[in-house]
C-alpha cells in the first residue's frame, strides 16, 4: 500500500468519526439518554453500538469516499461494517495516526532532496 492510500484511509475514517460523534451527541441530547443510563458500563456500550452502526450506515452510503484497502478484500456490507468498528471509538485516535502518517510523509520527502 502507498503512503498516499494510507493517508486517505486515515483521512476517510477520520472524517466519518467525527460525523458519527456529532450525530451520535445529536441522539444522546434528543432522547436524553444521559440521565437514562445510570449505569456506565451500559453507557459506554450503547454509545458504542450507536458509534458503530451510525457510522457503518455513513460510510456505506458515501459512496464517493468508499475506501479501496476495505472493498477490494470485502463486499460492501461488510466493508461498511468494518469501517462502522473503526470508527466506534471515537475520532482522536484517527487524527492522531494522520498527524503521524502526515509526519512520516513529510520526513520521507526531507530524505529524498
């Protein structure tokens, strides 16, 4: 895989992430699901169920963006699963690994001057 496909991958999911946070803050405030879910635990699953499957129905109807790296090995069902999974935890953690591919880009083109 090139540096380039990597780059848009990360940038593909990262930006899906933060749709599925701000959509998944939408639902949370809608039907006050904060005060109904006392328990934690319950919390953080509900909230990463909504993470995954709302971000399996973006990616799977933002047909423009469909990653190559998950349908050429998956149908897009099960692409769109897996991109949903990704993106359940959250975005930070897809801005981080930008910030470092974008990094390594960088220090690769210093070295071929």
């Amino acid at each position: 895989m090139l540096l380039a496909d990597l780059v848009t991958f990360i940038t593909v999911i990262g930006v899906i992430a933060v749709a599925v946070e701000r959509s998944n803050e939408i639902i949370i405030n809608a039907f006050n699901l904060d005060d109904k879910l006392e328990d934690n635990r319950k919390r953080r699953l509900v909230y990463h169920l909504m993470g995954a499957v709302t971000g399996s129905i973006v990616y799977y109807f933002n047909g423009d963006y469909q990653l190559p790296l998950l349908s050429m090995h998956f149908n897009e069902y099960v692409a769109s699963i897996l991109a949903g999974l990704m993106v359940s935890g959250g975005s930070g953690i897809w801005h981080d690994l930008l910030k470092f591919v974008s990094n390594l880009s960088i220090k690769k083109q210093e070295t071929l001057l």
